[in-house]
C-alpha cells in the first residue's frame, strides 16, 4: 500500500477502486499549518540576499548593485554609468571636438588620459576603470582605448549600420566593444574617488600654495 499526503488527507495511491477489493483508506483531513510544517525545511532555497553598502538593498547578482548601480570593489558612490549618461557623453565629445576647433580636444585629451577621462568624461564626472585591476586606467590604456579600439571598431560601425554604437545596451556590465577591447568600464565619479594619488597630491599641493599669502 502506497500513501501520499496531500492538502486533504492521505489516500492510498495504490488502491484502484472498490470494485478490487481493494483495502480504502478514507481521506484524513489536514489542516493547511499541518501540510506546511510537513514540507521539509530543506527542499525551499531562498536566493541569499547581499546588501549593497551604499544603498543597503540586495546587491543581486552582477558587477554592479541593481538598484544604485555600485560598482562591486570601488569607493562607495562611484556607481556604473547608465547608457543614458555614456551616449550624452558622445554627444557632449562632438560638441567639444567643434568648439576647440580639434586641436584643442586633442591637447586636452593628452592631459585628461592620465586621469582615465577624455574632455567630455572631465566635464561630467566620468572615469574609465580598468575592469580586473579595479584601478583607474592608465594613460597608455586610454590611448589604446581612443586612438586604436575605438576606431576599430567604427570600422565595424560601417558593416553593422551603426548597430555596435548601441552594444552598452545589452551588455550587462554596460560596455562598449572598445571597453571590451582593452578591459575597461566606465563608472560616475564626481568626488574623484577614483583619481590616480599623484594627481591628488599634485592638485592639493597647487590649492595650499595658491591658498597660502603672499610671502609665507
């Protein structure tokens, strides 16, 4: 004889009909409390649940918080940037490129890669970051990032219709195939959380001495 346990009682999975002469076992009536606690503890997994430090809702699963997309590793408040900021940064870059006439971008730029920005990044507070090192990218990752991945890939560009532009889109860590290419995300820093130490050395050093009187 085989007895289940269902939310009605217990029956006999075996017995098949009267007309058998099969024993019957009349439904014993379980009380929903009684069917809960029968169920092992074991057999329900509930999904473990990371607070996010900056935010302290569930992290989730990916690089980045869910929510108030914290970079995992990173200072706090130095989240992922949104597909919305990085594509009005693009427009921002053309922008800047006409206004200083291109060779002003272009000096510009020589400055802005050791900090791993480009003039439009600067502007709104933007960074690039090297993905596995989790440190800020370098001046020569830059240059390989601007001056090589990235018309590469606007080669690419012409084959697909544009269609790589929006690669961010899908991508779960929000990169472009230029970040792909040289390992790199791009994150919002406008405290300069992640600004390499000797230009934050440099930079208070200038603000002491510009601050200071005259004569001391």
């Amino acid at each position: 004889m085989v007895l289940c346990r269902t939310r009605t009682g217990i029956t006999d999975l075996a017995r098949p009909g009267p007309s058998f002469g099969r024993r019957h076992v009349e439904p014993t009536p379980v009380s929903d409390r009684e069917f809960v606690m029968s169920v092992p503890a074991d057999s329900v997994q509930t999904p473990p649940v990371r607070p996010c430090p900056n935010c302290g809702r569930d992290w989730g699963q990916g690089l980045a918080c869910q929510f108030c997309r914290q970079v995992a590793g990173l200072p706090q408040g130095v989240p992922l940037a949104t597909p919305a900021l990085r594509f009005g940064e693009y427009l921002l870059e053309g922008v800047l490129i006409v206004v200083t006439l291109v060779i002003g971008w272009l000096i510009w730029s020589l400055f802005a890669f050791a900090n791993g920005q480009t003039p439009a990044k600067q502007v709104l507070g933007m960074r690039c970051v090297k993905l596995r090192t989790e440190q800020t990218a370098t001046w020569g990752t830059m240059f390989l990032r601007e001056a090589i991945a990235k018309p590469v890939i606007g080669l690419l560009a012409w084959v697909t219709f544009g269609i790589v532009y929006f690669w961010l889109l899908w991508d779960r860590n929000t990169q472009q195939l230029w970040d792909k290419m040289v390992d790199t995300i791009v994150v919002k820093d406008p405290q300069d959380a992640m600004r390499p130490a000797e230009q934050k050395s440099d930079a208070e050093d200038w603000a002491s001495t510009a601050g200071s009187p005259a004569g001391e």
